[in-house]
C-alpha cells in the first residue's frame, strides 16, 4: 500500500514539473537550439557523398592537387569538433535551467 502511495506522489510530482513554465522554457530552449543544429549537420554531413555521387563540383582543384572533396571532408571533422564546443557550453546553461526546475520542486514540496 505504501509503495502504490509513493508512486502516486512521483507520478503527481512528475506532472506538476512537467505542467511549470521553468520546465516549459527548458525544453523550449533545447528545441530551439537541437533542432537547427541537427538539421545543420544532417544537411552538411549528407552533402558530402550526394555532391561527390551525383556532381563534379567537388572534383576541382583547391590547391594543387587537393580537390575540394578533400577539404569539404576534412570541414566534417572541423564541424563536429565545433558542433561538440557549442553544445558542451549549451548544456552548461541547460543544467542551470533543470537545476532551476528541481529547486522550483523542492520549494513546492515545503
């Protein structure tokens, strides 16, 4: 009986943080930042084999003999190095946010 009445306190506590706006924003601002970066690099990352198996823009000098092919792949790596910095120094304000939420809880639950 207990352990039904505890689970019905985490279920009505789960609803309550997920209706508060501090929740609302958090998962507004992930959304707002994830989405566009997914697409992003789905966009770039796509671009790659589709523009080296469909065209010949790639197949250019850049330098000598590198081919714009080669430094379009290497700008993968660079994208995903700098994709993981940003999202690293999002997240950072993400937990601030979540840890805004849990604090919000822990006010309600006085």
């Amino acid at each position: 009986m207990e352990a039904r009445k505890k689970r019905n306190n985490n279920v009505s506590d789960y609803s309550s943080i997920v209706h508060s706006e501090t929740f609302q924003k958090l998962l507004s601002e992930k959304r707002k930042f994830i989405v566009p970066m997914i697409v992003f690099f789905l966009c770039f990352y796509f671009a790659l084999p589709i523009l080296t198996s469909y065209t010949t823009v790639l197949n250019h000098s850049f330098i000598g003999s590198i081919t714009w092919a080669w430094v379009f792949a290497f700008l993968q790596f660079v994208m995903t190095w700098v994709l993981c910095m940003v999202y690293s120094k999002k997240a950072r304000k993400f937990d601030e946010m979540a840890d805004k939420v849990m604090e919000e809880r822990g006010e309600a639950e006085s």
